[in-house]
C-alpha cells in the first residue's frame, strides 16, 4: 500500500445517516378564547386563571383539560348535559 492510498483512505469520512431523535411528546394545548366564540362551548367554558393548559366548565364547576377533544366530550357527558338543565350556578 502506498502513503497516497494510505492518505485516501484515511481521509473518507464515513457518512453517518443524521439520526435526530423524534421526541413523541404529546404536544399540550393551551386555552383559546376562541373556543368560547363556538355556539356549543360559550355558555358553559371559561379560562382557568393562572392555568393556560385548562379550561373550566361553568355549570359544572369542573376543570377540564384545554383540548378540544376533551372539552367535546365534556359536552356530550351525562354530567354535564344534567348541569345544563339545572346549573349550580
Ligand atoms: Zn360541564
């Protein structure tokens, strides 16, 4: 082997496949005012003061999480559609 190959070889960098790591975080929603804009959620959502990741229903008094997932299905829950009937408040 000659110092030329020799040198050849040396100097290949081999390529590492960039491997970034996906963080599969369950990205947190936060409140939005909007959501108390939609005909179904105004009478009963409010913002948790201090808490952007929750929302509260008002007829319930419960604290439910900011996501509209959660908030729809709050919605459709028996509890809930008893506290729209008779309101605590
Ligand atoms: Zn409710």
């Amino acid at each position: 082997m000659s110092d030329l190959e020799d040198s050849y070889f040396r100097d290949r960098i081999p390529e590492k496949p960039n491997l970034t790591k996906r963080l599969q975080t369950h990205k947190k929603q936060k409140f939005r005012k909007e959501w108390m804009d939609h005909q179904d959620f105004k009478v009963w959502l409010a913002p948790v003061i201090g808490e952007p990741l929750k929302a509260k229903c008002k007829l319930c008094v419960i604290d439910l999480t900011a996501e509209l997932t959660v908030l729809k299905k709050h919605q459709t829950s028996q509890k809930h559609k008893l506290s729209v009937v008779q309101p605590k408040i």
